[in-house]
C-alpha cells in the first residue's frame, strides 16, 4: 500500500516535472534586421555596421581621396587583401568585408575590385562567353581595372572579468596602401568596450 508519505512526493515530483517543461518552452519571434538585441558582451552584426561605416568615414576623409583624384580622371579602386580575426572569440570577417564594401559604395566616392576568387568565376565566365555569345555582347579579356589601393587589417580583443562581472574590449585595426607606392596612404583604428555583468540567482 502506498503510504501518505510516498504520495506526497509522488505529486511533488509530478508537479517539479511539469514547471520544469514549462520552463524550458521556446518562443521565437521576428524582429527587424536593424534593431539590436544583445544577449551577450560577444561581437554581432551591430557592431560590424556601426565600426565599419565610422571606419570608412574616417578614410574618406584623409588626403589620399583629393590626391587621387587630382592625378586621375577616375574614382580610385580598393582590394581587400585581408582581414584577420585575432579576437578570442569566432567572428564572421567575411560579414565584416560586406559591410565595409557597402559603406565605401554608399558614398560613390570609391570603387571595389573583385577579390581573386571572384575573379577568377568571372574570367571563366568570360571564356565561356567567346564560345557561346554572340559577338556584341562578349566581354573582351584584358580589360579589368586594377586595384589602385590595398586594405587590410585585423580585429583583436581582450577580456578582463572578476566575480560575475566582465568587460569585453574590441579593437579593429586597418590600413590602406597604395599599390604603386607602396605608401600607406590611411591607418584606421576603432575600440569598443563592452560591460556585462550576471545577476546572481538564489536557488
């Protein structure tokens, strides 16, 4: 026979159970691609935009643009060499790159060369077009702007915590080199901190 006792918890871990499944029940909702919503301290798509468009800004600004643009008829062309990721945590660079493309593309003020991997796609595609397009619409070979100026650069961080409490330090470094000089033309630098502390539960 099953005492009072033994019923009692019975029920209690019934019920236990039951709060427990309720608890870890998921809701998902849709939410717009420009509002940020930080659950941690870690690097997001936020950041990327916010430090790749203040970055471009500062470029833009420096003498290399008037300069360019006093010795040529044309906007100056910019290759992405690369973009290392020494933070401590995984960071999508490539995301990165896009957003510093779009920055420098909103502003009409440069152009962008494709990097060697797309190159290559397109010059493949070119030779297909010699075999199968009609003469007035080939792209003819040997006709690619080259890059004017190189940009590279690295993202690194740092982390300094203590009892539940810890502030994430990024800095993302660039630079940008002229490719017939090899004068770097622009150094860019932009820090972020980031504080995050954790409540502590009482169980």
């Amino acid at each position: 026979m099953i005492n009072s006792k033994s019923t009692l918890a019975m029920a209690l871990l019934a019920s236990l159970t039951l709060s427990a499944c309720q608890s870890t029940s998921t809701k998902v909702e849709r939410i717009d691609a420009n509002e940020e919503r930080a659950l941690t301290d870690n690097w997001n798509g936020k950041d990327s935009q916010l430090v790749a468009e203040a970055m471009i800004d500062d470029m833009l600004s420096f003498p290399w643009v008037s300069q360019h643009y006093r010795n040529n008829d044309n906007r100056p062309a910019i290759i992405v060499q690369n973009v290392r990721n020494k933070s401590h945590q995984h960071i999508s660079v490539e995301t990165f790159i896009n957003d510093l493309k779009r920055a420098v593309l909103r502003t009409g003020k440069a152009d962008f060369v494709a990097d060697a991997d797309t190159r290559g796609d397109i010059r493949q595609e070119r030779k297909d077009q010699e075999i199968n397009a009609s003469l007035a619409t080939q792209n003819e070979m040997g006709q690619e702007h080259g890059a004017d100026y190189a940009l590279s650069g690295s993202i690194n961080s740092f982390v300094d915590q203590l009892e539940g409490k810890r502030v994430t330090f990024y800095q993302v470094d660039l630079r940008l080199i002229d490719m017939t000089t090899n004068r770097e033309v622009w150094n860019g630098q932009k820090k972020i901190q980031k504080y995050q502390e954790r409540a502590n539960v009482a169980l």
